[in-house]
C-alpha cells in the first residue's frame, strides 16, 4: 500500500487532477463566502453583459453574475455529484455483501436482478425514471441510485465469496457473532478499498450524468445555478452571449478532468491489485 | 458454437422478462395515480371523477397490477405496444419510424471514431514517448472528459453560426449528419484510442513479439501480422461496452441536434408524461442492447479462437 501512495505521489498527472478537485471541494464548501453577487439576485438592466470590471464572467439573461453563478453551481453540482457517489457505493456493498455472504436462493435472486438491470444501456433507464419520479435534483440522485449500484455489488460479492471461507470469519462465527456484526465488522472492512477506488474513478462519470441529464431538464431546476442547468438555460443566447454557455461547460469539463487524472494515476498505482480485483 | 449461441439465446428470454416487467413498472414510480396523470395531459385540465374512472376502465387500469403487467406483456407479444397519449399513433409505429434515423446516427458515429481511434492508438504506441504520442494522449484526456452536450453545442457555434459551414439542425443529407455524429462520438474514439494504445503496447512486449523481431522481420509485418491481431481483442470489447454509453449518449444529442430519433422522442415523451411511449421506447431500446451485445459476444469467438463457450 505504501508502495502505491509514493508512485501515486511521483504522478504529476494525478497530483494536479488531486489539486484541483481540493481547489474545487474549496469553493463547493464556502461558495456563499466567495461569490461577490447573490446567485438568485435578478437585475434586468445588466442582462447579458459581457465580462467586465464589474461582473468578471458577464451577467446571464436576467442580469445574474455569472461568476457567482458558478461559484454555487459548483458547491450544487460537486454536493450532488458525492452524494450520488456515496448512496451508489452504499447501497452496491450492501447489496454485494448480502449476496456474497448468504449466497444460495438470495445470491440467485439478486444476480438476475442485475442481469435485467444490465440489460439496460446505462442512461436510459435512470433518464425514465428520473423523468417519472418529476424533474428536481434529489429524484435524479435517486435513479442514479436505483440504477447505478450493480456494478458495485458485482465487485463486492465476488470480494466477499473468497474473504467468507476465512478462518478469522470462521472464528468469529464459532464464537457466535451474528450474521450483521460479522458484515459490518469483519467483512466490509477488508474489500471496501477497491470500491473506494472505483468510486474515484467513477466520480467523473457520475459528474457527466448528473450535468447531462441536468442540460435535459431532468435534474436541478432553474432558478437553482447548476453547471448541467446553467448550460441549457444559456443555449438559447448563443450567438449573443456564447460566455453564457462556455464557462459552465468548461467548470464540468475541468472538474472531469480532474478526476480523471486522478484516477488514472490510481489504476497506474493499484494496477496489479486492481486487475486481480476486476478478475473475480 | 451453435449450442452456445442456443443457450445465449435461451437465457434471453428470462432477462427480457424481468426488462419487460421493469419497463411495466415505471409506470407505478409516478408520484400519485397514472391514470390521473395521463388525462391531465390529455385534458389539460383536471379530469373528474368520472372521466378518471372511465379512463381506468378503457385501460384496463383497475385490474390488479400483476394482470395489467400480464396483459401489457400479451399485447406486446403480439407486436401491440400501446397507443401514445400524445401523438395518438402507435407506439411501435412512433418507434419504427424515429428508429432509422438513430440508427444512422449511431452508425456514422461509431464508424467515424473507429476510423479515427485505431490508426492514432496504433501509431501513438509504436511512436511509443515521442511527441504524436503525448499530444494525442492529451487529447485522448480532453475527449474522455469534455461533456458531449456541451461539446455538440460548441460544434454547432463554431461550424455553423460563426463559419456557416454545416447545417446547426435536423435531419437531411450527409452534411446535418456530420456534427451530431462527432459530438457523439468523441467520447467513445477517446477512448478506443486510450485502450488501442494500451494494449498494442502490452503485446509489442511479449515473448513472441521478440521471436518475430530476432528472425529479422520487418517492424510494419510484424505490427500488423502478429502484434495487431492479438492487441486488437480488448478493442473490441470495449467497443461493444460502448454501445451502451452510445446509446445513452444519443438521448442528449439527438435533443440537441433537434435529430428525429429515438432519443429525443424517449425525452419529449418523458417531459410529457407518454407513459405508454416511455414504457414501450425503454423496453425497445433494452431489446436492440440485449441483441448487440450479444453478436459482440459472438464476434469474440471469432476473433479469438481461445474462447470456448460452452
């Protein structure tokens, strides 16, 4: 381990994606303290400046500063795009732990509810569903969730097929810990650091279909400032005001490519535990 | 083969099952009663009592939900998938009709970002550290990463308000089909490229690799007759994986491209609430996946001959 976190360190790739996603958990964190407008505060006589001394990035189409727009977008846009992360991951490592752990009928069960659920190309399903549940940013969260966590599980169970013949797992259970404290305390513990990996390697991904189904009309809504949001609201001042819609899809493109980065360097790093991991 | 492709084909069938079921079920995520919600559509108004019960019996929406699904799932079967709501034709004839121009769509694209990717993977690879090798893996970094909504709208300000080149939308010859087809497939020609690369290297480093350069052949026969061949497996299974992202991809880009495909009318069917359009789009478009996948899992075979199913 320490092996990997040295050559991660000698990553220059992944050191400056590391920066800039600390930079951006920054000004996710204290946006209210950094923006110099309020994001909502609507102001017809500045509509669709360009950048000037007053509003740095220009205005939008009802005079709101877009830079301060951004600022929240990104505490929006990060916020959503870690929670998603985090009820994906939860909810897959449950789900995988149960499988792998029971194995038998419940194992069975749920592996074909991954099978139908792959059946289905990635998006289409969480568009459906987060289009039915009603257009806001939590349903969107939610059918990411519903969606998303079978990759996760898959990982998980195989992790938890192998760790489960253990003899410290065998010890635990002659000395007649239940099924849950066994789970949380025994088995979680040793195959969650991969997840943790993917998770990071995912984060980008989760940011494109969050900002994606956004532009759609299917996530955050307008007033809210959110990067995905920000764009479709500004698609129809294009030819005007073109800054309307290049600095919010710069902001996702950055923030991808931070992550990004980063978690090339974490595969570079981890690779020889990682294939062994994808292989199971 | 044959017995495998029979039992690939045989398992399809309980997976179709638990899609169609999923698909039904979408239905019953609304918040609130379907039935309520599909009149207020069609009313544009709040419906009455009345009108509501009239509207569950027309279809069939009193049943318990197991019948219902039962009885959606026997229409289908029988090639009926519903009326739409909102266009008021049938939902398969909507769908055949949009399925086309998606399809040449997706074609293009995926043609357009192999035909790019591949040669680039292959020359960044043997030109291994030199300078075509960073600067396409750079922009490899920049294709995987760029957000293809926000990429298609720059394609459409710069191409074609600002050079007036190619058309900005809709649906006719080559040239409306150009900038959709590369917003789309940036992403994906990234990266095949990322991966052509990767493993054409691996290979150019195992034993037989050296056996063929220490008898004296030539690096080009020896890059295409035995390092290629063997590079080119992995390739094409991420090729199949992004069918998948493909498809997804396209819901975002037909809308931007005001493209008349499957996608953007899954979108408008969505924002209108066409529950029988989006409970029948979603399990066609499941159907298409499920069957490309497939022939990508076959064409393995092929390419491969260490892979045995059975």
């Amino acid at each position: 381990m320490n092996d990997s976190i040295h050559q991660l360190k000698r990553d220059k790739m992944a050191m400056i994606g590391m920066m800039i996603i600390a930079i951006l958990t920054f000004i996710a964190i204290f946006a209210p303290y950094l923006a110099l407008y309020d994001p909502l505060e609507v102001n017809m006589a500045d509509r669709l400046q360009m950048p000037n001394e007053k509003h740095p990035l220009g205005t939008d189409q009802l005079g709101r500063d877009l830079l301060s727009r951004l600022v929240y977008a990104t505490h929006v846009s990060i916020t959503a795009a870690a929670l998603a992360t985090f009820m994906i991951m939860t909810l897959g490592v449950t789900i995988g732990a149960i499988a792998g752990y029971f194995g038998g009928i419940v194992d069975q069960a749920i592996m074909r509810i991954v099978d139908v659920l792959l059946s289905f190309p990635s998006l289409i399903l969480t568009i459906a569903i987060a289009g039915i549940l009603g257009p806001s940013l939590i349903h969107l969260v939610i059918a990411m969730t519903a969606t998303g966590w079978v990759g996760y599980s898959r990982i998980i169970r195989g992790s938890v097929l192998s760790i489960k013949e253990k003899e410290f797992i065998e010890g635990a259970r002659a000395l007649g810990f239940g099924n849950l404290y066994i789970i949380t305390r025994h088995i979680i513990p040793n195959v969650i650091s991969p997840v943790i990996v993917i998770a990071t390697i995912d984060m980008g991904h989760i940011i494109l279909s969050i900002t994606g189904l956004s532009f759609l009309g299917l996530g955050a809504q307008p007033p809210t400032p959110e990067w995905g949001t920000m764009l479709n609201e500004g698609r129809p001042f294009m030819e005007t005001a073109p800054h309307l819609m290049i600095f919010p899809g710069l902001m996702i493109m950055i923030t991808v490519l931070a992550f990004n980065f980063l978690g090339d360097g974490l595969r570079d790093a981890l690779d020889p535990r990682m294939r062994e991991v994808m292989m199971k | 083969m044959k017995r495998y492709i029979a039992k690939r084909l045989l398992l399809l069938i309980p997976i179709m099952l638990g899609a169609s079921m999923l698909s039904y079920s979408i239905l019953y995520l609304a918040p609130g009663d379907p039935a309520e919600l599909m009149l207020e559509r069609q009313l544009q108004g709040v419906p009455t009592q009345e009108q509501i019960e009239a509207f569950k019996e027309e279809h069939g929406l009193n049943a318990p939900i197991p019948i219902q699904f039962a009885n959606w799932l026997y229409r289908i079967l029988h090639g009926d998938f519903g009326i739409s709501l909102r266009t008021e034709k049938p939902v398969l004839t909507e769908y055949l009709n949009r399925f086309p121009a998606s399809l040449v769509l997706f074609l293009m694209s995926q043609t357009l970002s192999i035909a790019i990717a591949i040669p680039l993977g292959i020359i960044s690879a043997v030109k291994h550290n030199s300078e075509i090798d960073h600067l396409s893996r750079f922009v490899a970094m920049i294709g995987v990463s760029v957000p293809n909504f926000w990429l298609g709208l720059l394609l459409i300000l710069f191409f074609a308000v600002y050079l007036g080149w190619l058309p900005a939308f809709g649906y006719g010859g080559f040239a409306h089909l150009i900038l959709p087809a590369l917003a789309l497939g940036v992403s994906g020609c990234a990266s095949i490229m990322r991966l052509m690369r990767a493993s054409l290297l691996d290979v150019l480093n195992q034993d037989y690799i050296r056996t063929a350069r220490a008898k004296g052949l030539c690096e080009r026969a020896i890059i295409v007759k035995h390092a290629l061949k063997n590079a080119l497996i992995p390739v094409v299974t991420v090729i199949g994986l992004h069918i998948g992202h493909l498809i997804s991809g396209m819901v975002i880009i037909e809308t931007i491209f005001a493209w008349p495909g499957v996608g953007r009318f899954l979108v408008e069917s969505i924002h209108a609430r066409d529950f029988p359009v989006i409970q029948g789009f979603v399990l066609l478009i499941a159907m298409i996946f499920v069957f490309s996948n497939l022939i990508v899992d076959i064409s393995y075979t092929y390419l491969d001959p260490r892979i045995r199913y059975e």
